[in-house]
C-alpha cells in the first residue's frame, strides 16, 4: 500500500496499537534520540495527549517521559497559553497542513517567560489518516534575550546620536544668541554711561542761574558778564546735547537690531524643530544661508573664508531640520579641520551642484588636514573621532539622515594636508510633485535603520 505523498514518517505501529511491531533497530534508533536530543520532541494524539516525549521534554517538566504520557499542556502552561498550543494543533489535524518554525512565548504558571521556535506536524498512520500531531521546540529564550537587548541598545545609540546632532545645532543657536548678547551688553553699557555723565545736568545750572536773577533779568544780560556768554553757552549745550541724542540713537538702533538677530537665530531654530519629519521642497542656497548664519560667529573666529557656488538646481526634496543638522556639522568639522592652516589660508568652498541622476548636491569642501585613504570609511562609524575634544557622533548622525532622507553623505580626501570635501546628495523634488506633505512621527523619523528595514 502506497503511502501518503505528503506523509510525514509514519507513527511507530507500537504506539498506535495497530499493524506489526516497528523493527527493533527503528525502536532503538528513536529511543536513542528521544533520550539525548537537548530539543523538546513530542507526539500528541487527536485530543493533544501525550504519546511520547524526548527526555528534555520531561525533564524540563520536571517528570520522566513515562510520566508525561496522556497528559496535556494544560496540566503545564498558563491557561491561555495551552489553549493556543490546543487551537493549533487542531487547526493541523483539521487541515493536514503543518506549522513550521513558529517562534512561540511561553508563559509559565509562575510568570516566567521562555521562548521556543517550534515545528508541529500532522502525524499519520500508514494509511496517511492524520492521528493526531507530532513537533520540535527548541528553546531560544537565549537568543531572543540577547535579540532584543540589541535591539533596545540600538535605539538607545540612535537616541543618543540624534540628541548628539540635535546638541550640535543647539551649540550653534547658544554660540550665536551668547555673542548677540555680548554686544547688547556693551551697547547697554555704553548708553548708560552716556545718560550718566549727559550734559542734561548742565541746563539745571542755567536754570538756577536764571532764577537767582530773576528780579532783574534784563539788567542780568545786560551788565553781568555771565549773562553776556549764557546765548552762546546756551549753543553748545544744545548742540552737544543734539549730538548725544544722535549717538543714543545709534546705540538703540544697533541694541535693537542684536534683539531681531537673536529672535531670529530662535525663531529660525525653531522653524527648522517644528517640522521634524515634513519632507519637503526645500531651497539648497537658503538651507546653506541658514546654516552659515548659525556658524557665522565660528567661522568669524576662526578667520574663516567661505565662497560660495552655487548652481540653480531643483529643490531638495528633504527635510529641513535634517539638512540644517548636517549643514552645521560639515561646517564646524572643516572649520576644525583648518585650525592647522594660517588664519589667512582657510578657505571653505560651499557648492550647490545638479547631477545626470535627478539629485542634487551641496559640497562642502574645505583645504584643512585631509583624511588619510584608511580613514575615509572609519569616519562615518559611530564613536570614530581623530580630535582630542572629538565626540565621533557628528558624521555617523548626518550620514544617518541623509540615508532617512534618500540620500547619501559622502567623503574625499586626497589624503594627508589635502583638505576634504563632504557631498551630501538627496533627491530633486520633482515638478508637480505633490505638495501634500508626507508627515511623519518624530519617532518614525528617527526609527532605527534596522527596524525600519525588518518592517
Ligand atoms: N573636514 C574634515 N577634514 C578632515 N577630517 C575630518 C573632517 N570632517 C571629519 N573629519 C574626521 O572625521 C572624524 C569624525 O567626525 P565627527 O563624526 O564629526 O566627530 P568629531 O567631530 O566629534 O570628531 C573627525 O574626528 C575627523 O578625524
Ligand atoms: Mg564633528
């Protein structure tokens, strides 16, 4: 008799209780292998009762193989999690169909929890009649624990590159607002000492003068010297006092203008935070103009020379709060790159270019250390830093978004004393492409790569 072509071995006869005894090598064979197999084996029949168990089966039960037989997972697991092992094996003896490398959670009475990837089977007779079922557990509690351990390190090492990008524009935003305020500072000194010594006080004088002859004012001007020279006294006074109001007016003029350039360094910041995750048609040259304007007091420092180039190219499509991070981290690191030159040699290129393949790039390109040929890779890894203050998370965070973004961060080096350039490259933003901005979470934004690609 031919059997079933989809027939898993069939049950030995002596545990059916039907047909001949299996051969005696087979019995040994299987008895041999229940006995020493480290995987939980078992054979169940139609109501999910033990038929037979590997000994690591029962042994984690804490009983013999003997013991186990006729009885069921519910005698062992939590209620719902035996009814779920019954539903299965029932949906198998129904349909014949097996259930292959299921990672199950197992939960214990006592609330423990263990893993196993199983295997379950229809099990038949030699006549291909399904009897009951027969599967594989292997414990994978190990692996799964150490799984998701990587997993939460994972997202604990992209949190903590994002806030370490997120720091970097925020030093430039404190960089920036802490010099502003450093002139506001001295603009409001200065016109507090002028107020102190104005020549205001002066006109009190005359007045007191004035009204000590009050009772003959006219003879005061005409006999007494001082009332020969008050007219023209009086013309300088007022003059003076004209120019101190010219100069007041001055400093108040710049003390308000460092008010706006503080308001705008916020305001810009926070235009560029409130749209974590909007990707969008965004200006290379105005992201580059903000950028800049966030190194300015840097790059001043520093002596820095920048020129910039750029084509007319597409909108990026990006998002902004993304390209600003990477923008300022490129700058900062050429501007820390060039501390070795001059302070009349440093030159930072910015370029906006169109490539043949519908991107665009910005480079920003500067003539400071290089980078020797090894290291080109090394620098986008996590924690890589060759400065003594370095913290290795700039390049590794920038490259990050610009992949999030659909682009790419690249590096090149003629090596050693040759400068650097980085060229981020995203996706033109096509014509009559909606408008209908793709609104993300600021956590999708910021998923992990490697969750987001196991999706
Ligand atoms: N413009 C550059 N020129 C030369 N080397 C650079 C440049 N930018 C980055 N690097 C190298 O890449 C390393 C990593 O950069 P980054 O990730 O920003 O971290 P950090 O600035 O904290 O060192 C730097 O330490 C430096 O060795
Ligand atoms: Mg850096």
């Amino acid at each position: 008799m031919s059997q079933h072509p989809d027939a898993p071995p069939a049950v030995p006869a002596a545990m059916t209780g039907s047909g001949s005894p299996i051969p005696q090598i087979e019995s040994l064979l299987l008895q041999a292998f229940l006995a020493s197999i480290p995987d939980h084996i078992y054979f169940k029949d139609l109501q999910s009762r033990f038929l037979a168990v590997s000994q690591a089966k029962a042994t984690r039960d804490n009983l013999t193989p003997a013991q186990l037989i006729g009885k069921t997972d519910f005698d062992f697991f939590a209620e719902a999690h035996a009814r779920k092992a019954y539903d299965d094996e029932q949906a198998i003896i129904r349909t014949g169909q097996p259930m292959l490398d299921k990672l199950e959670k197992e939960t214990w009475p006592d609330g423990r929890v263990t893993w196993v990837l199983t295997s379950k089977l229809p099990l038949r007779d030699d006549l291909g009649k399904v009897i009951g079922t027969f599967g594989i557990s292997k414990d994978v509690t190990k692996s799964v624990e150490t799984q998701k351990a990587l997993e939460e390190a994972n997202l604990q090492l992209m949190e903590a590159t994002r806030q370490a990008g997120m720091a970097e524009v925020a030093t430039g935003v404190l960089h920036n607002v802490g010099n502003v305020l450093t002139s506001i500072n001295v603009t409001a000194n200065l016109l507090s000492d002028r107020f102190r010594d104005s020549k205001v006080t002066s006109i009190f004088k005359v007045c007191a003068l004035l009204r000590d002859q009050s009772a003959d004012l006219p003879g005061f001007f005409a006999k007494d010297p001082r009332g020969a020279k008050l007219p023209g006294y009086l013309e300088n006074l007022a003059n003076a006092l004209d120019q101190e109001r010219t100069e007041t007016m001055s400093d108040l003029g710049t003390l308000l203008k460092s008010i706006d350039h503080v308001k705008d360094i916020i305001w810009m910041q926070q235009s560029y935070a409130s749209v974590a995750g909007v990707v969008e048609p965004l200006a290379l040259n105005e992201a580059i103009e903000d950028a800049i304007k966030l190194s300015n007091n840097a790059l001043l420092r520093h002596n820095v020379h920048v020129t910039r180039e750029f084509a007319i190219t597409p909108p990026a499509r990006a998002e902004r709060h993304k390209v600003l991070q990477i923008l300022v981290n490129l700058i900062s690191n050429a501007k820390k790159a060039m501390d070795v030159k001059e302070p009349s040699q440093r030159r930072m290129i910015l370029r906006i270019e169109n490539t043949p393949q519908n991107t665009v790039q910005i480079k920003v390109i500067d003539n400071g250390v290089g980078i020797p040929p090894d290291n080109l890779t090394k620098i986008f890894s996590h924690g890589f830093t060759t400065r003594k203050d370095g913290h290795g998370f700039g390049l590794h965070s920038s490259a990050n978004a610009a992949k999030q973004m659909g682009g790419s961060l690249s590096a090149f080096s003629q090596g050693p004393g040759k400068g650097a350039t980085f060229v981020l490259e995203l996706p033109a933003w096509k014509e009559g492409e909606s408008n209908s901005l793709a609104v993300k979470s600021a956590e999708q934004a910021f998923a992990p790569i490697s969750a987001a690609r196991s999706v």
